[in-house]
C-alpha cells in the first residue's frame, strides 16, 4: 500500500469521494444481487471473499499481530457489523435502495446516544438538533403522496439496523485504537460472514450457483472487490493525512450518491416531501458528523 505521505490531500480528498460513489452505488447493486440470492447467503459469500483477499494481501501483517486479543475484539465488532449488514439487507428487500441509503444514513445521528448509554459520555447540542431535524427528515420520507404516515417493514428494519450500525461504530471506537486496523477487519470480516452464514442456514434455501446468471456474479465481485476491500483501503489510507471533519464530509456524500443512483438507475420517484426529508436528514447527517468525524460506509 503507498504511503500516503507522498500523494497530495487533494488526491486523497478526491479518492474519498470516489469511495462515497462506490458506495452509493453499492445499494442499487445490492437490490440487483437480491433479487437472485437471499440475504444470508449473499452476504455470507461478499464478507468471506473480502476477508480471503485481505487476508491473501495482508498475510504477513495477519500473521505477525494476529493474537487472542485481535480474536475478542474482531469478535465484538464483527457481531454488532454482521448483524447489522443482515437487518439492512433483509430490509432491503422491501424498501428502495434510496430509502434504504437515508434511513441507514439516521446511524450518525445515534451514535452519541448509544455512546451515551455505553460510554456514558454526554451528548452535545449539536448531536440534539440533529436528532430532531434527523426525526422530521424521517418523518417526511415516511409520507405517502396523500400524506398519510408509512413505512415499509423494509423501512422498518432498516431504522433498526441503523441502531446495529450505531452500535458497531461504538464497539469499533472501544476496540480499535488498541489493535492493528488491517487485522482487526479481517476477523471482522470473517465474523460477519458466520452470522449471515448462520442465519442462512436457519432461514433461507440454499442457492444453485449454476442457475446465477452472469450479472449476479459482477454485482458480487463489485460488492466484494469495490465496496468492501478497494473502499475500505482507499479510506484507510486516505483518513490517515485528510482532516477528520473534512473527511466526514466526503463520507457523508454516500447516501447523496445512493438517492441519485436510486433515481437514475433503479427509477425510484423523487416526491418532494422525499426530497425535503432527504435534505433534512442529510443535513442531521453532516451536523452530527462534522462534530465527530465519524464517517463509515455501510452499503
């Protein structure tokens, strides 16, 4: 991996915001995806792949910090991740890949309050308004064109694995700064894969690979190499000299990305109480993120 010492911020800043783009095209792949395979199983196989390549990358830092620590620690990450991943995508299925995008997006806006319960360190005023411009945003979206209040069971699940994500954020921030970052992700990783695996097999037919078509496969390998392992490189390496608070504004450009795949691609209608709660809640997004830095794809 280059140093990134050598590359100029500009480049790096451009470099977040192409992993913004891949992950926000990721949500419109991923309906795609889930149309031929069941969430667990999809899942399963993209957090497997990702993990066996890091680990074929990275095998000599694997070897060299792996330890009982890393285990426990990618444990408790990779649970609160991989359930996570399985609400959203089973939600998925019934919501849009625009709505699924903002209403996953609503983790920012949690994260000082389960921080609150956890940690016990107090929210601030900011993280207050965005929680209250973040509920009139979800409000909006719920509407109907009659304006009558509704959210999918899809919409629903996806609000829960918000709080999942919230968690994750948490449990990374307890975990992470005491262990090596590459190592830490590929149990992660491999965690994750053996909840959506267990979940699969308790819950979902098994799929016959010989009847995927071609399309299945490169929206698989986009998932696996783009949205999990070249993104999360990129950002690695990018984070490291880019501001945080400036970075969590390229990072909060995900669902901004989502919604207009969404539209353009997949044809999901733009209302304008859509639009005002989307700008409502991307605007809770940048409040509460700005004042944390704490930006994280989660397609």
């Amino acid at each position: 991996m280059r140093d990134s010492s050598n590359i100029p911020a500009w480049a790096l800043e451009l470099a977040l915001v192409v992993t913004t783009i891949i992950w926000g095209g990721a949500f419109v792949v991923l309906k795609g995806a889930l149309d031929a395979v069941s969430p667990g199983w999809l899942l399963a196989a993209r957090f497997f792949l990702a993990g066996a390549i890091l680990a074929a990358v990275f095998w000599r830092r694997l070897r060299d910090n792996l330890d009982g620590s890393h285990l426990v620690a990618g444990l408790m990450v990779g649970l609160s991740e991989g359930l996570a991943f399985l609400i959203q995508n089973v939600g998925l299925t019934d919501t849009t890949p625009g709505r699924n995008a903002l209403l996953t997006a609503t983790y920012c806006v949690m994260v000082p309050f389960v921080d609150w319960l956890v940690q016990r360190r107090r929210p601030g005023a900011n993280n207050l308004v965005a929680a209250f411009m973040c509920l009139v945003g979800v409000g909006l979206v719920s509407l109907r064109g009659d304006l009558s209040p509704w959210l999918s069971g899809g919409d629903w699940l996806t609000l829960l694995s918000a709080l999942f994500f919230a968690l994750n954020i948490v449990a990374v921030g307890r975990y992470g700064s005491a262990h090596d970052s590459v190592t830490l992700t590929i149990v992660m990783f491999f965690v994750s894969s053996a909840v959506s695996l267990a979940y699969a097999l308790a819950r979902e037919p098994l799929p016959h690979a010989l009847d995927l078509r071609a399309d299945f496969w490169l929206q698989l390998a986009y998932l696996v190499v783009l949205a999990s392992v070249v993104a999360l490189l990129i950002q690695n390496v990018a984070q490291k000299k880019v501001d945080p608070s400036r970075a969590a504004l390229l990072l909060s450009l995900e669902s901004v990305f989502a919604m207009l795949f969404s539209v353009l691609l997949y044809g999901e209608p733009l209302t304008p109480q859509l639009a005002l709660g989307f700008a409502l809640v991307f605007s809770a997004v940048l409040v509460s993120e700005l004042a944390g830095g704490r930006g994280k794809g989660r397609a």
